[in-house]
C-alpha cells in the first residue's frame, strides 16, 4: 500500500502512545512502517514536518462534524463543546499537548473552529476585540490543563475536588486551601468545580459578564 501523509502521520500517532514525543524519531517510524527512512522523507521534510502532520490529524479528529450552533443553542454551551472536544483529543494522545504546542498549525482545522468561534460570538454580541481574547483564552485554557495533566508526574496538583481527602495536600500547612477544598466538595450538584470544567465554566461565566457589562 502506497504511503501517504495523513496515514504515516496516524502510524506515528498510535508509535507515540508507545515511546513518547522524545522517543518518537523517524527512523522508529519507519521500522514500524516497514520502510527505510529515505521513504519517509519523500513525505516529511523533516521531524517537525512529521509532528506538524500529526498535529493537524489530531485537530481533524478534535473538530470533525462541529459545525455553527444549532437554533436556540446558547453560545456558551456551543463553546464549551469545542473546547472540551479539544481538550479531550489532546489527553487521549501520549504528549498530545506538548505535540499540539510544538506544531505549526497555520491554515489547519483548528484556525477554521477559532474563526467560526468568532462568527458565534460577534452574532451573539460580543465586540470583535473581546471575542478574539475570549477565543485565544479558551484554546489556551484547554490546551494548558492538558498539558498540565500530562507532565505532572506527580499528579499533586489541586485538580479534583477530593484532593483533600486522598493526602496530595497538606491542610496543616495549608488551612485556607484545605477549607476551600471542603467548602467545593460540600456543595452539591450544581456547585462549583476543580478541574478543567471548573475552571472552564468560570472563563464562559466571565465571558457572559463582560458581554452583559455596559461600555465604558
């Protein structure tokens, strides 16, 4: 079977869940693909070019179907969709932020979603200007926490709303934050969160503010 872009880029995705990004080399790539590497450089300049593909994969797989919001559908329910698909690719690789961060995505997928984010805000209200700082925070936010997520090795961080209560925080040196965790996990459904909805549903509440505000 002929090789191509689009499949070595996926044959590289499904070797990085093996090895990891520093372990992913082309001469790896090509073993796995049964190739020698000159054949892969028919294809890829070089790694980056190779990590640049593998990037656009991953925003395909990330925005595939998204389309403009629906009739009645409320901006920030359309928005926190595409930023949780986002977010959602990026874990469900190995290193899939540090990829994403690494690429060049100019004229990629994901620059059609941010453009279409700006057509749903300016429609739904929002001034150009804060829509743009809105959409950059968004993609920004999700692809921080993924990135987090992943390179922690410890995974102490304050992310879950039991952080209190599995030992990764020390309350007798941190009183305040343990009450603060107590306060969260006590208050229902409904309730503020830890983690990337949380801190997700606070950006989209902000938004909502800021577009409520009057101008001044």
């Amino acid at each position: 079977m002929p090789l191509e872009r689009g499949g070595i880029a996926r044959v590289a995705l499904a070797l990085l869940e093996e090895v990891g990004l520093d372990g992913l080399t082309v001469r790896r790539l090509a073993e796995r693909l049964g190739v020698q590497n000159p054949a892969l450089y028919r294809h890829f300049r070089n790694k980056q070019d190779l990590l640049d593909a593998m990037a656009r994969v991953m925003v395909v797989d990330a925005f595939s179907g998204i389309g403009p919001p629906a009739t009645g559908e409320y901006w920030a329910d359309w928005l926190r969709d595409v930023a949780t698909r986002f977010h959602r690719t990026l874990l469900a690789h190995r290193d899939g932020a540090r990829v994403i961060g690494l690429a060049d995505l100019s004229g990629s997928d994901l620059l059609t979603t941010q453009e279409m984010a700006l057509r749903v805000l300016t429609a739904a209200g929002f001034d150009l200007r804060a829509a743009l700082v809105s959409v950059v925070a968004i993609f920004d936010y999700a692809l921080g926490a993924a990135f987090e997520d992943q390179t922690d090795p410890t995974h102490t961080t304050l992310r879950s709303d039991d952080a209190a209560r599995n030992g990764s925080l020390d309350t007798t040196r941190s009183p305040m934050m343990g009450a603060a965790l107590d306060a969260i996990s006590t208050s229902g459904e409904g309730g503020p969160t830890l983690g990337f909805k949380g801190g997700l549903d606070l950006i989209l509440a902000g938004m909502a503010a800021t577009k409520a505000a009057p101008a001044t």
